[in-house]
C-alpha cells in the first residue's frame, strides 16, 4: 500500500516537475510547481514526517506560492516568448543535463552509499512534539539565527521597498 | 469491521450531511435575514419554503452553462473545482461527538483523527485561496480579476492574526489533534463552569476567540468583510463569469467553508461536545426538554390554528419533536446522540453568528480591512500569545 502511494505521488511531482519546465504561461508554471510542492508533503507524510508534511503544506504551497501567483496576475505577465535558440544549446543541452545528472548520481552514491532500503512508517520522530523538543534543545544556536537571519531579511526588504518610493 | 468499508460508509454519511447542511444553511440565511428586515423570506415552495433549497439545486443544474469566449478555458474551469474540493476536503478531520461502543463494534465519530488535524485544517485554507485567485484571473474580466486580487490579499492578511489566535489556546491544550483538543477542555471549575479554552486558566481564552471569529468572517469572504464579491464595485466580484453549477461550486464553497471554520471555532475554544454544564445539573435531559417543549407548543397551535393548514401540519411536527425528545432518553442511543446535539449546538450558534452579522453591519472599504488586520487584529494576536505563553510557562510543573 505504501509503495504504491509512493509510487503514484512520485510519479505526480515527477509530472509537474517536467510540466513546470515545459509550460510557457508563467501562471500554468507556478500551478505545476505547487503540485509538486502538494505531492512532496504527500511523499513526507508516507515518511512520517507529519510536522513537515504540513508545514510543506502551509509555508511553500499556501503562503510562498500564493505570492508567486499573485505577483504573476498583478503584473498580468504575458506568454513567455522563446527566443531563438542556438544551435549548440538545441543539439548539447539534453545530452550534458543527461550528464550532469549521471555524475551528481555518481556523487551521491559514493558519498552516501545505500546500505539498505528505505522502510515506510518506521520513522516515529516526525511529530510536533520531537520536532519541536529537537528545535529548542539541540538545535536552539542554528534556530534562533535562522530567525533573525529572517528578521534582517524582512528589514531589508522594507527599507527597499520605501527607498524606491520616496 | 473492514476498515475500508466502515470508512467508505462514514465518508457517505459525513458527506450526505454536510451537503444537506450547506443546502438548508441557506434556506436558514434567507429565513433570519428576511426576518431582520422584515419580511417573510422564502415560502412558496414547501411548506415555509422548506423545499426551496432542493428548488435552487434544479434551478441551477438546468440553467444554461457557458463559457465565455475570452476565457482561459483550462484555469476558468479548474477554479471553481480547486475552491469546492479543498472546501469539502476539510470536513474529513473534524470530530463530532465521541466513540461509539455498541457490544464489540467500536469507531470514532470522524472521518480520521490525524494528530495533526488543525495544521491541517490551516494548510487547506491556505491552498484555498487559488481558486478564488485563479477563478479572477482566468475569467480575463477587470472585475473579476480585481476582485481575485482583492481575495487573495485579504485571505494571505487574516491568515496570520488567524494562525495566531489558534496558537494561544494550543499553547494551554498542548496537542494538535481535534479529539484530544476537546477531551483536554473536559470538567469543570468550582462543579458548573466549563473548562472550555475560552474559560480555562491560567489565561482564558476570549480575546483568541474573538480575533478567530472575525479572521474567519474574512477568510470565508463574508459580511463585512466580502470585497471581493462587492456589487456596487465588482459586479460580483471573482465569479461574475461563472453561471449554472460552475456558480454553484463557488456558492457551495463558502458555505462549506464557513461550516468547517465554526466546526473548528467549537474544537478549538467552546469545548466541542463537552456540555455547557455538568450532567449532575440535568445536562443530559436539556435536548429532552428542548424537543418537548417545541413539539409541545407546535401541538398547541395544531388544537388553536391560526391558519387552515396548521391543523394539519402543526400535530405533526409536535408529534415528531416529541418523538426526538423520547429517542433522547433511551439510553444507549442517546450516548450517540448527546454529545453531537452539544457539537451541532454550538456549530449552530455560530452559524447564526454569521447570518446576524450579514443581516446587521454594512461592509467595510479596501483599506479600512487591510489596516484593520495589519495595525489592529495581528499586534493584539501577538500580544495576546505573549501573554499566554508566559502565564502557561509559569504555571505549568
């Protein structure tokens, strides 16, 4: 049962993904990409990552990407106009993504070889509660400057967007 | 039982219900405004228009069904499909009452008890805003697009007061879960006040209460806060386009939403199914007493009619309360029915929140909203968690 849940979300946020690249509306884009931001907290809740999966769900789906779209039908942007491509980008693209590809595999399996497969509903840690213990406990230092990372960023971004006013 | 069956079976009670609730919500919201500006409302078909709703179902399926030519033909109809789906969707978490226990066959009056049911909750209201954005946007109308735009806005503004007026009493429950949320606002103080969240210590709950139900009013888009629909600005604001069941789905999605958001105001701050007073003080025999008291006074009037047709219709509604009351005293049905009276009580109370609320206050302008959520709802939300968190870190062991 899980695998094939696993299976068809994967195989969904596989699908946008390519979709996202593909469309040329900015607004189909930002749909597909939420689709895959949709099958992605599905995938992390089959983990049992619950926390996670709904913070997936609020944060990037609900809040970021309502942005995104936003932005998107406020500047009311138009069909992407593809240019004219070159010629060896058309005849070379594919293939070095194909290549690029193979060699982050490569990578990933040297550094960080599989020692046995991933097992469904064994992970128990994915509550509110031992994400929260492990936040305000072993990883308090990263967590507070994290937020006030945040907190420059938002002041930033205000003095920004006065400067551009006044 | 097969887990699979019994959940397929609960999926079409839960379903069957709630649709007839969204139905007769709005024969109920045409009723209570009708009356607060005097006048009768609907009453033609039915007796007291009670066959209205299933009136506008057929109304609306057989109107014609267009598609404008100027529309963006993909995302005009996956707008109003997006808005009613994750509209439905969210019912499947809320609990309505206890487990039921008949011999060997146990199961829980909720469709699934996920232990992280509020996120949940507030995820799907997050992800709902795209179809009344994408509904503006697609219809290619200005009307339509300003009123999408002035949707999405208000919707991302009241999230936050909203998101953080549930954090307070989750700060004094401590769980995430509806059902353990309600078992946690269980008892009394001094033997006759509940412990509901908006009671409880260390710091009751009322000023969270308040910044929730006024968020919800502008989550869902209604009286004073539905710009986005304004007519004398918008026309009709996001679906000015949309007509025959296309409207339907949007109409059906707002009254869904505000359903789901007084189930979660009852979770969350009024004690869910927990009685308002304790079963020691006749709390059991209230729904009872109720019942008989309105069959009794239908009888009344069925003996003394005012009009030709109360001799008839009047006995037997008075002998169908009577009937609800008498079902309420049998023992193990009504350890079922008990506690969803005191859900559906509370749900209901603040349902005709609503309705007063759309029939009494004029609607608010633009920036009259957006500095409202901004200045005034989100501060107060802040300090209003401050305050909670602090009173449960020293209170707690």
């Amino acid at each position: 049962m899980d695998s094939i849940l696993f299976l068809i979300f994967a195989a969904i946020a596989v699908a946008c993904a390519v979709n996202l690249v593909l469309q040329k509306h900015p607004i189909s884009s930002a749909l597909s990409l939420i689709g895959v931001m949709g099958s992605l907290a599905a995938l992390y809740l089959l983990l049992g990552g619950e926390f996670i999966a709904a913070a997936q769900l609020i944060v990037y789906a609900g809040a970021i990407m309502v942005l995104f779209v936003f932005v998107i039908m406020l500047l009311n942007a138009g069909t992407e106009n593809v240019e004219h491509k070159r010629l060896w980008s058309r005849y070379l693209g594919v293939p070095l993504l194909v290549a690029l590809l193979g060699f982050v595999g490569y990578i990933v399996q040297k550094v960080l070889p599989l020692s046995e497969g991933v097992r469904f509903g064994t992970f128990r840690n994915g509550s509110p509660l031992e994400i929260g213990k492990a936040l305000f406990t072993s990883y308090l230092l990263p967590f507070e400057v994290t937020s006030v990372l945040i907190l420059v960023a938002i002041l930033g971004a205000i003095v920004l967007a006065r400067g551009e006013v006044d | 039982m097969n887990f699979f069956i019994l959940s397929l079976i609960k999926a079409a009670v839960v379903a069957f219900v709630l649709l007839t609730t969204l139905a007769y919500l709005q024969w109920i919201e045409r009723k209570v405004i009708a009356h607060i500006q005097l006048r009768v409302g609907p009453r033609r078909v039915g007796p007291h228009g009670l066959l209205q709703p299933l009136a506008d179902v057929v109304k609306l399926m057989t109107k014609e069904d267009m598609i404008p030519s100027h529309v963006n033909k993909v995302f005009y109809l996956l707008a109003p499909f997006l808005a009613v789906t994750f509209a439905l969707i969210s019912i499947s978490v809320i609990p309505f009452g206890t487990e039921i226990n008949i011999g060997s066959f146990k199961t829980a009056m909720q469709l699934t008890d996920l232990n992280i049911g509020v996120l949940f909750i507030l995820g799907l209201s997050g992800i709902g805003v795209y179809g009344v954005a994408l509904a503006g946007w697609a219809s290619n109308n200005k009307y339509s697009l300003l009123g999408g735009l002035r949707s999405s806005a208000q919707m991302i503004s009241y999230e936050l007061p909203m998101a953080l007026a549930i954090a307070a009493p989750l700060l004094m429950l401590n769980t995430l879960s509806f059902r353990q949320l309600v078992d946690a606002q269980g008892g009394y103080y001094l033997g006759f006040i509940p412990r509901w969240a908006i009671f409880q210590g260390p710091f009751p709950q009322i000023i969270s209460f308040g910044l929730f139900v006024v968020a919800a009013f502008a989550e869902t888009n209604r009286v004073p806060f539905d710009l986005p629909e304004a007519e004398n600005e918008l026309v009709a604001g996001f679906h000015t386009e949309y007509s025959s069941m296309k409207f339907a789905a949007f109409f059906m999605a707002e009254y869904a939403n505000m359903v789901t958001v007084s189930c979660v105001a009852t979770l969350l701050f009024l004690g869910g199914w927990q009685p308002l007073f304790p079963p020691q003080y006749g709390a059991n025999f209230l729904p009872s007493l109720i019942f008989a008291a309105g069959g009794l006074v239908s009888l009344y009037h069925g003996i003394n009619p005012a009009r030709p047709f109360d001799r008839i219709t009047l006995p037997i509604t008075g002998i169908v309360f009577l009937g609800i009351a008498a079902v309420f005293l049998v023992p193990i049905v009504s350890t079922i029915l008990l506690p969803l009276f005191w859900f559906a009580a509370k749900v209901g109370v603040i349902l005709f929140l609503y309705i007063w609320v759309r029939g009494t206050l004029p609607r608010f302008r633009y920036d009259q909203l957006m500095s409202f959520a901004w200045t005034f709802m989100f501060p107060l939300a802040i300090v209003n968690l401050f305050v909670t968190g602090l009173l449960v870190a020293l209170t707690s062991k």
